[in-house]
C-alpha cells in the first residue's frame, strides 16, 4: 500500500503551488520589521507571535527586552506592533504626537458597539469623542479629585504597612488593584466600593472577575481567532 497518493504531475503542481501561495498569505507582511532592521521574535504564518502569549504577556514583554532592547517588533496575526521602552520614544507617542499621530488604539477581538468608546474609536472618531470628554477633564475638576485620590492612598499605605510587619512576600495587583478600583468608582461614580478592606464585595468580586484573564477560556480563544483573520487582512503599513 503506497503512503503517498497517486496523483498526477498536474495535481501535485497544483497542491504545491496553493501551500506555497497560502504560506505567501499567512506571511505577507512578516517582513515589515526585517526591512526596517527592527529585531523581534519569529513569526508563525497566520499566527504572527500571538502564540507566544501563552507564557504570559508580562513574561513574553519580558523575555524580548531582555533579548532585544528598548525597541522589537512582534505580530498579532498579521499585524506589526512595535514594543518601545525607550522613555523619550515614549514620550513622543504619549504626548508630543499623540493627537495627530497616534490616535489609534491596538484592538485584541470583535468590539460591537464598543468601537465608540474612547480607547477604541479611531481617526476622526476618536477626535470628535476627545472634545465632547474634555470639559469633564479640565484642571479645576481634577484638583476636585486629588482629595480622593489621597485618602485612598492614606488607605493603600495602612494596608501595605499590615502586610510589611507580617514579613512575607506581597503580591502588588493584589494590593494596587482595589486601591485603583476605589479611586475609580469614587471619582467616576460616586461610590464607596472600599474594596481594600472589603475584598468580598460584590462590586468587588464581579469586578475582578471581569478583569480575570484565561488564555484557555473559550470566549478568549474565538476573539484571538477573529484577531488573526483580522490582521491578516490589514495592510502592512499600520505599524
């Protein structure tokens, strides 16, 4: 019994001109780092980097700055993403041309009607949304919330005093986590959530488990799916 199908010359020159114009596909803009002698990963066709993240993205971040630099590229699908940790670099994106730039935030799934929120909105979208929440931003309103902020803080600092004088190792999200969920639903809402001394609230249970990131849950794995064929589709240029 042959292991390999008896095809015909025409049919094997078919197959292999498809895998390799599918490769071509799967790849086709897995170049744009190369050409601009920006180090990185290696990139998977179709899958870009993205199967990297398995490890953790904390420990992916990591692991390419310790290989790379300040300054890789990387691919989620077919989409590059440059990762800078040059300060001044940052700066610049941040600040200096952050509203005629880089208006345009990295998108992980399928959004809805989300695209109009403010940290998803694009081009002149996003302008127009940065206008109408400006009055809400202004400095007399931010002075009104330093108060808050620092009696949260006051708060923050008793807990990690208690948990200074125990002498054991202190998971910070644990700690930063409730202190900035409580500065949010205070300044934003006008609710005290008080989630450092009240970790089993219900606003606090429910919030964290919105925030609990699985690489296994199935709604995560669909969105990561959608991300891919998403990217791929996109031009090259949209560093």
């Amino acid at each position: 019994m042959d292991l390999i199908p008896s095809f015909s010359i025409e049919t094997w020159v078919l197959l292999a001109t498809s895998l390799v114009l599918l490769y071509l596909y799967g790849t086709y803009s897995h170049g744009v780092f190369k050409k601009l002698g920006i180090p990185g990963p290696k990139p998977l066709p179709f899958f870009g980097n993205i199967l990297a993240y398995q490890k953790g993205i904390w420990d992916f971040d990591k692991e390419c700055f310790k290989k790379y630099g300040k300054v890789w590229g990387f691919y989620d699908g077919g989409r590059p993403v440059l990762a800078i940790l040059d300060p001044d670099m940052i700066k610049t994106v941040l600040v200096k041309e952050c509203y005629s730039t880089f208006t345009n935030r990295r998108i992980f799934g399928p959004v809805g009607v989300m695209k109009n929120a403010i940290t998803l909105a694009e081009d002149e979208q996003w302008k127009r949304i940065r206008i109408l929440l400006s009055p809400s931003f202004t400095s007399g309103k931010l002075k009104e919330m330093f108060p808050i902020i620092g009696q949260y803080g006051d708060v923050l600092l008793r807990n990690l005093r208690k948990e200074a004088e125990k002498g054991k190792p202190v998971t910070m999200k644990d700690i930063f986590g409730p202190y900035s969920m409580d500065v949010i639903t205070s300044t934003s809402f006008g609710v005290n959530v008080d989630s450092l001394n009240n970790p089993q609230d219900p606003f606090v249970k429910n919030g964290r488990k919105l925030l609990r990131f699985d690489f296994l849950d199935p709604l995560l794995i669909v969105s990561s799916m959608w991300t891919i064929f998403r990217c791929t589709h996109e031009a090259p240029g949209g560093v």
